[in-house]
C-alpha cells in the first residue's frame, strides 16, 4: 500500500534548462513551463518545501562558447546569466500559478533578482515560498548539477531530485547505446568509477561526502515529481 504523507519535508528539485524547450530548438516551451510548474504546486501542497536550481542549457552552454573560441570563463558567466533568464521565467510562471517564488542568484545582479543569502533562503522555505536559486554556482566551470548539489547541502534538504530527459541512471548514455540498461539504484562510487555521464563529478563527490542522496528521474513523466516525493518506485536512486 502507498503511503499518504510525502517521504521528505525538504527538496532540492534541478530542473535541466534544456528540458524547458519541450519540442522547441531553443528557449522556453510555454506549455512545458506550465506543466512542471503544475507538478512543483502539487507537490508544495502536500506539505513540503521545495528549492529549485534550473538549468541555462537551452539558452547558453559555457563549453559551447568555449569550443568556438570564446575564453571558457566568459562563456560560463552567459551560461550563468542564461540560468537567471530561465529562473525569472519559472518564477514568474510559479507566480501566476498561486505559488510565491523568490529567485535568488548566486552573482550579483539586484536590480533584476535579489542576491543569495542562505538565512533568508530558509526563512522563505519555512514561509512555503519556493526559493529558485538562479546563476548556478557564481563561479565558471561547474554546471547547475554541482549548484543543485551544493545548495541542497547548504539548506539542509533530505534529497536532490535531478529532473531530466531520461528516465534515470543507464549502464550508458541510453541516447547513444540503446542496449543500456537502467538502474534502479547505485553508489555515488559506482557511478563515479564507470563514469556514467548523467551528472558531473563535482556534483556527485559533494552528495556522496554530504550523504545527501540523488534521485534522478524523467522531467517529461507526468506524475514522477510527486511519485518521487511520496517514495515511490521511480527512476533511479544514487545513494552513498
Ligand atoms: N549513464 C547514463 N545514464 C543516463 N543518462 C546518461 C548517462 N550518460 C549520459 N547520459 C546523458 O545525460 C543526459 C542528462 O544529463 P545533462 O545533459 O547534464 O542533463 P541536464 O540538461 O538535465 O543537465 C541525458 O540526456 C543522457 O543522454
Ligand atoms: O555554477 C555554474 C553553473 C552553470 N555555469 C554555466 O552555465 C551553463 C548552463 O548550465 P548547465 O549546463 O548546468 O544547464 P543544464 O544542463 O541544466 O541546461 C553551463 O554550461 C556553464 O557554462 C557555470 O559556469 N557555473
């Protein structure tokens, strides 16, 4: 029998910026905005508190840049200023829905979003306010995996649930070998050593030392944000 209340009380949700394209090349697909903040307001309503880092790959990609020629940490900065486009976007689409978001961002930008400041970003949780945490990590070469990873660390959240384009952890890139296999879980060492690619380095290291657990899981699945939270069978969990 499924249980009724939510398994967690605190959530780090990354949501990958790409996603947000739906079946568009580039940019924000409304409808797909719309529908992921649904889920985020179904989950909010059973009583936990969710954070977001959102992604800027469908706006910018830093190693993009970098791989025409442009000096990698200027093309990391568009990537961050990439993610604060899309969190205004998600905010404001939260904002419509009924929710309240604060988007915070870790470079400073104050006449456009206020910056991170982790007590008041606890204090909006506890209000029930989604807090998205906007330009990543402040700093180039990392991605929005490691921020989701170090800002779940910080705010003290039972789990990083990693909403993406497929549907879990693969024996290999399920894109490119359509033999792999999915797994239902694995250690933050396992998926190191074969260097699975779902999640950078960086960000698995900081979960396995802070034993913060990943769950990784389909962003295009109706219904697996919520099946997360209530513990069901859903995508894949990386644990220490
Ligand atoms: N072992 C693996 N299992 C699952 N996905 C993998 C694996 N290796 C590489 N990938 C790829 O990783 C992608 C998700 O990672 P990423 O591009 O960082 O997404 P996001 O846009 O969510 O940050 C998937 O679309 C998938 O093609
Ligand atoms: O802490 C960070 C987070 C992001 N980025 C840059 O922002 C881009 C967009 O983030 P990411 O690729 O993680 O987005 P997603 O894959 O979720 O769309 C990255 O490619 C980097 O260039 C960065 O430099 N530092």
């Amino acid at each position: 029998m499924s249980q009724t209340k939510p398994a967690y009380k605190r959530i780090l949700l990354k949501l990958s910026g790409e996603a947000l394209m739906g079946d568009d090349q580039f940019g924000i697909n409304r409808d797909t905005i719309v529908r992921m903040v649904d889920e985020i307001a179904e989950v909010t309503r059973l009583g936990v508190e969710v954070a977001v880092v959102i992604g800027g790959g469908n706006i910018f990609r830093g190693v993009a840049g970098g791989s025409v020629g442009m000096d990698r940490a200027t093309a990391d900065y568009m990537g961050m200023l990439a993610t604060v486009m899309n969190a205004l976007a998600l905010g404001d689409t939260m904002n419509k829905a009924g929710l309240t978001a604060r988007v915070m961002s870790a470079i400073g930008i104050e006449q456009v979003v206020e910056p991170y400041v982790r007590p008041k970003a606890l204090q909006y949780l506890e209000e029930g306010k989604v807090v998205i945490f906007a330009a990543g990590t402040g700093n180039p070469f990392f991605t929005t995996d490691t921020a989701a990873a170090l800002r779940g660390a910080e705010i003290g959240a039972e789990m990083v649930l990693k909403a993406t384009k497929v549907d879990g952890v693969y024996t290999a890139d399920p894109k490119k070998d359509p033999s792999a296999t999915r797994y239902s879980k694995i250690t933050f060492n396992d998926a190191m050593t074969q260097n699975l690619g779902i999640m950078d380095a960086a960000a698995f290291a900081l979960c396995r030392d802070q034993k913060l657990p990943i769950k990784v899981f389909s962003i295009f699945k109706h219904g697996a944000l919520k099946r997360v939270v209530m513990g069901e069978d859903e995508g894949t969990l990386v644990h220490v």
